[in-house]
C-alpha cells in the first residue's frame, strides 16, 4: 500500500468518506471469488483460516431488556454440522473483540477481549469428540472443550476481567451424542458481574441470503433469486448483553447515546514444523469487520487482506480505496442491466451511511440525525473522523413488529442504525445504493431484492437470540443421492447386496462393543474392576 493520501477539512473529509463508501456495496454484488457472504472467506488469506475470519456483526438495543445493547459476532462461516472428528473450535492463539468508539475519532474507546484455552482429553486414546451422551457442559463424555476469559479494555488503558474461565457450547456433535443442545446452549450463558451477560458458543448462520447476485446481479434478468445460500450452516458466536451506559460516553446513555462498533481478531505469528504449530512473536490483526458487506467493496481484491488489517482511523486516508470511487461502479452496472438510472453526482449518502452515522451536522444528503457520534452531546465535533463501522443509536427502542428492510421502510431502529439478526441486509443494500435513503422511495423494480426475506431458522427471543445451531442435520441433506453405478445383475458397484450387509452389520457390532469396552473402562476407573 502506498502513502496516505491525506483530506483535511469537514469538506474534505465528508469527500474521503463519500469515496470510500460509494464502494460499499459494488464488490458486494460483482466482486471478486473470494466475497461468498456478508463477510464470510472475504479476502484470500483470511479465507484459509476460517477460525479468525469474522462473518457477520449485530448491535441492536436488546428486545426484552430496553436498558441494554446485545452485540453478537460471528467467525468461522460455512461449517457443515458434521464436520468431524475435529469440528468448529475458537483459535487459542488469537485474540478476539468487539470495539466501541463512542466520541467518533474512529479509535476504540472500550474494547471486549475474548481469548481461549482447550481442554483437550483424548490425548492418544482416541479420535471421537464425544464418547456417549452428553447432558451437561461438564459430562465426562464430552472430550473436548474450551474455555474463554474475557476483560474490558478502556482507552486510558485499565483493564478489567469480567469473565474467568468461562465455558464455550461445544460443536454440537450429532443427536445422539447432544440430543438436547439448548441445554448444553442455555448451560453456557454466563452471568457478568454488575449487569449483563454473554454467551459463546456455535449458533445456526443468522445471514439469509441468496449469493447468486454474483452472477451478473441474479442472473442479469433476476431469474436466480429465492435461495438462501446459507441455509443449514453453524458458526460460531460471541454475543454479549451490557447496560446501555457501559458503552456510552461518559457512562450517559441519555447525553450520548450513538456509539459505533467492529470486531477484529489478532492472530499470533504460527512457526510450523512437521506434526506442530507454535505461535510465537506479537498479535497481527488479521481480520476486521463493522458494516455487512464492506470488505468486498472497500478494497479491490489486491487490498483486501490489508484492509482486514486497517484500523478504522486509517479509513479515510487511504488513496488507493479513495480513487476506486470517484465514479461508483455499481449503480452503472445495475443502470446496465436492468436500465434504472443510476443516481448523479457524488455518493453523500452513501457516506453517511456506513462512514459519518447519519447526521446534519456534517452536510450529508439524508435529512436526519439518527446515529453518528457527534450528534452526542459531549463530544467535540472537531476530533471527529469518517471511518467504517457499525454505528447504533441506543435511545431507540427496539418495534415489536421489526421491517426487514430498516430505516428504508421508516423503521428506524433497523440497518443501518445498527444492525438486528431480521435485517435483510442484502436488499436494503441494493437500495441504498441506488439512492433510496437519500430519496426516501424505494425503487420498484427492484423491490423484490432476492426473494429471501428471513432467516430459516427461528430467532430465540430472549438472549442470546441466535438461532439454535443445527445439529447433525447435513447441508448436503436435500433428498438427492450420489450417482452409483448399479450394473445388471443387481450389484452396486463391485459389491453384492449381501456382502454388503454382512459388512455394514459387521462394523455395527464393532461400533457398538468399542463403545460398551470404553464405558466399561470408564467404570474400572471411576468404580474399581469389581464394578458391574
């Protein structure tokens, strides 16, 4: 990356912001191989180490607790729920957060710090994950697991340990090991001290969407639409709930209610030898995520891995990110396709949105102050810094009836004003894009987005809201079978029906004495060998 290219002034910086978020969204629907998903596998080294790669981030003023924000952040995308023997851990070497800048000079003003430690016991006894049911968080069937600690990190650099040892939802292994996972899930919730409470552990993937809009925007005609590529897959969840005051300047929710967040992960340097890898040396960022969809279009594909390592302060002075959107290629595209006018002039809009907060006090197009960080009241306008993140006004209760489409369809409490798990992220995307914020219409031809509207799985009401995880229910389970050759005289492949039989009984019988020779061993040990 080359030198900052360096924008002073409200005017200028207002610029810097439209011309880096005017490409918020072009590499969202045309980008390059790598962009699968809101944030999943979005850049190509993050997309080989998916235990660090952040998906998705949520903040929203919590449904049932009004006096508290929930923020829930998802890694590692795509996990099949059988996925065995090893499955879906946290890394132990990373680090993982969620930052809160609540003045606006686009540095964190709190920072949540999850790390993690396994407690791995099948050393060299045996490869299974589990080896019966397991009912509790502590069963001795349950072979591997981990835990976390988590501290808050604050600006003038106290630390605080809020949460110690604290235990992560395993992978759920299949109904017969974990037949009751809400269980496990519900186990797993931990209390913080002074208010609030969090929870990690796999959930189902709360993005809907269908990712066809790769392919020439749905086809070029919308004909590839209804869906939901996610549908079926887990990954693994942060959420924590905190009194609205633990986030806010100044400890006031009611003076300065907007904050803005984004996740990071820190990876250590790994030195690999043969069978081993040791992490050594300081923690990297290596991944970073606040808006849905951002990354495909902030960064060509030749600077997304370093804009999962910029700090958001960095943002605005990026040139190479400046220049690709003096034109916005996106609406040019969809003008194109389907010959909707692309709107004129330069992206404010678009600005406001994902890089100022919505605010008249910075000249933006969208006639509102909703939730940039200088619309709180003891913040000083002139260290303020366009920036991308997920930006929240916790003053708004959360509607009872929520719209998909948020602040497109005057719920006001929805994306962009942070972000809830029923946000349909993809088709308000398009529209803001093509000016429906700034307008305040949506555009009609467009409306029916991609016919996803929801999520397949159910959101919980009460924390940590995310959907339970699937749980021995294959992506791949959709009715179809592999093609197998079955020649004329009634063998599948080499293999007559009987023998085949006699084999599938046959490794029954080992299965199930291997496992009655564990318990058996799990009681000598517990017991004695008298033990019946």
């Amino acid at each position: 990356m080359s030198s900052p290219h360096v924008l002073s002034g409200r005017r200028g910086q207002v610029a810097a912001a439209a011309l880096v978020a005017a490409t918020l969204l072009n590499a969202a629907m045309f980008g390059g191989t790598n962009a699968t998903a809101s944030s999943h596998r979005e850049a190509p080294l993050i997309a080989g180490d998916p235990a660090v790669d952040n998906t998705d981030l949520y903040a929203f003023v919590s449904p049932d607790h009004k006096d508290t924000v929930t923020l829930v952040g998802n890694w590692s995308g795509f996990q099949e729920p059988n996925g065995g023997p090893n499955f879906f851990p946290f890394a132990e070497d990373a680090q993982y957060d969620f930052n809160i800048d609540n003045d606006g000079d686009a540095k964190p003003d709190v920072v949540l710090r999850w790390q993690f430690h396994n407690d791995d016991r099948r050393k060299n006894n045996t490869f299974l994950y589990t080896n019966g049911v397991v009912e509790s968080l502590d069963d001795e069937n349950l072979l591997f697991r981990q835990r976390y600690d988590l501290e808050a990190i604050y600006e003038n650099g106290q630390k605080v340990k809020l949460v110690n040892n604290a235990p992560v939802a395993p992978s759920p292994n299949g109904p017969a090991s974990m037949p009751d996972f809400k269980k496990l899930r519900d186990q797993a919730i931990v209390q913080i001290p002074g208010g609030g409470k969090v929870y990690v552990g796999p959930s189902e993937d709360a993005f809907f969407a269908d990712l066809r809009v790769f392919d020439l925007l749905y086809g070029g005609n919308l004909s590839e639409v209804g869906q939901d590529t996610l549908r079926g897959y887990n990954v693994n969840t942060i959420a924590i709930q905190l009194p609205k005051h633990a986030l806010a300047v100044k400890n006031d929710a009611n003076r300065n209610p907007n904050i803005g967040i984004w996740s990071t992960t820190q990876r250590r340097t790994l030195k690999l030898s043969p069978g081993k890898a040791e992490a050594v040396g300081d923690f990297v960022q290596v991944s970073r995520l606040g808006n849905p969809l951002v990354n495909e279009v902030v960064a060509p594909a030749g600077l997304k891995d370093a804009f999962n390592g910029l700090r958001p302060d960095q943002d605005a002075g990026v040139k190479e990110l400046v220049d690709r959107v003096v034109n916005p290629e996106l609406p040019k595209l969809i003008e194109a396709i389907y010959k909707i006018p692309a709107p004129k002039g330069q992206r404010d809009d678009l600005a406001e949105i994902f890089l100022t907060g919505i605010t008249k006090k910075l000249g933006g197009q969208i006639n509102a102050d909703l939730n940039s960080q200088v619309n709180n009241a003891d913040v000083d306008q002139r260290q303020f810094r366009p920036s991308e993140m997920l930006r929240l006004n916790m003053s708004i209760n959360p509607n009872a009836n929520p719209n998909r489409l948020g602040l497109l369809a005057g719920d006001t409490q929805g994306f962009p004003n942070g972000r809830r798990l029923t946000d349909d992220v993809v088709d308000i995307a398009v529209q803001a894009v093509e000016g429906a914020a700034a307008s305040g219409k949506i555009v009609e031809a467009l409306a029916t987005g991609d016919k996803v509207d929801a999520n397949d799985q159910p959101f919980e009401a009460n924390f940590p809201y995310v959907g339970l995880p699937r749980n021995g229910t294959a992506v791949n389970a959709s009715g179809n079978t592999a093609n197998v050759a079955v020649n004329p005289v009634g063998k599948i492949g080499s293999l007559d029906p009987m023998a085949m039989t006699t084999a599938v009984g046959s490794a029954f019988v080992f299965g199930a004495g291997f496992w009655l020779w564990r318990k058996r061993q799990q009681q000598i040990r517990k017991y004695g060998s008298h033990s019946k």
